[in-house]
C-alpha cells in the first residue's frame, strides 16, 4: 500500500535492513524458539531423519499424499481418502490438499485461475478510478486476497513453513468469509464509483 501511495523505495530498504537485524537478534539469542521449531520441519516432509521430525511434518505430509494421490484429474467430489482421519482438520487451512484429491491437478489449476482472474480485475478496478483512497483501498484488498491465497498453496506444499493461513472463500470459518464478502462489496462499490465518473 505504501508503494503503490508513493513512498520512495529507499525508505524501504532502510525498514528491510532494520528489520532485518531484529530478526537476525531475536534467532541469534534464541528468544523466538517457538517460532523456530516450525522452521525445523519446513521441505523435510517426505523425508525421514527422526522419529519426532517425522510426527512434527504429519500434516504436511498427509498434505503431499492428498495432492499426489489426485493426480490430473482428481478422484471425484466428495472421493477424498486423506480427509477421512488424515489430514487433521481438512476443513481449514489444509482444505486445497483436499480440492486437489478430489479435482486433481486440473481441477486445482482452474481455481488458481480463478483467483488469478479476481486480483487481476480488483488491480484493474482500482487503476480506473481517479480517488486515490478509492485505488489504494481496491489494490490493497485485491493483493491480500491473492496474497492469501499464494501463501496458503505454498504451505499446504511445503514451499512455506506451516503457518495457519487459510484459503479465502474455501476454509471454515464465519467470521472469516463475512469478512472476504465485504471485501469484495467494498471492490464492487469502487466499480460502481469508477463506472459513474466515466459516465
């Protein structure tokens, strides 16, 4: 957001380093251990080198199983194995996995696609109207849907440590998709905002 209003980048390089050095402060004294211990498992999912590694990456690798098991063109809706006692709580975070068993490759493609097209039109949305708080507003809930969504497929593929974001529109939760909506009514009012100062 702060980008797209115009702060100057070496601002934000000079933010990268410092934080740079915060973090690099906090893993030297070891005072975010809990937060290290789910960097201990990250890429070693399918890969056995102890016993409590191997229980520490059992979501993600149930994960991988899911997805692999769907191969191009899935097992069918509602066919999904890895669900059935698995995958712990297939309806949140690791929902994908489970979209990826039952539609496969293609099925799973199709609704990266999907939100691919939604970001994109969000961007477009917001680059036709001249208020500026209006296009600021459009990009930033339009990047933090997709942002969602890209971190939420990276993890459930172990590119990611496992960090408990869910996937916008599909994970359980109320509160959660209340909130994705009115998100998306906020985008279609800047819409509606941009189509009547053209007119």
């Amino acid at each position: 957001m702060m980008f797209i209003g115009g702060v100057k980048i070496r601002y934000f390089v000079i933010v990268g380093i410092l934080g740079g050095c915060v973090v690099a402060y906090f893993v030297l004294t070891n005072q975010i251990g809990y937060a290290m211990q789910r960097l201990d498992g990250w890429g070693q999912a399918l890969i056995y080198t102890t016993k409590e590694m191997w229980d520490k990456t059992y979501q993600t690798r149930q994960s991988l199983y899911a997805i692999g098991s769907g191969g191009a063109w899935g097992l069918g809706l509602g066919q999904s194995r890895q669900k059935y006692m698995y995958i712990p709580e297939p309806q949140n975070d690791f929902i994908f996995a489970v979209v990826c068993e039952e539609l496969g490759f293609m099925g799973a493609a199709v609704i990266m696609i999907i939100f691919i097209l939604l970001v994109w039109r969000g961007m477009t949305i917001a680059k036709k109207i001249k208020d500026p708080f209006g296009c600021m507003l459009g990009v930033g809930l339009s990047a933090q849907i997709g942002l969602q969504a890209i971190l939420n497929v990276l993890v459930i593929t172990d590119w990611l440590p496992n960090t408990g974001i869910s996937l916008p529109f599909f994970s359980y939760g109320g509160t959660a998709l209340i909130m994705q909506l009115a998100e998306m009514g906020i985008i279609l009012s800047i819409s509606r905002q941009s189509n009547l100062e053209k007119a």
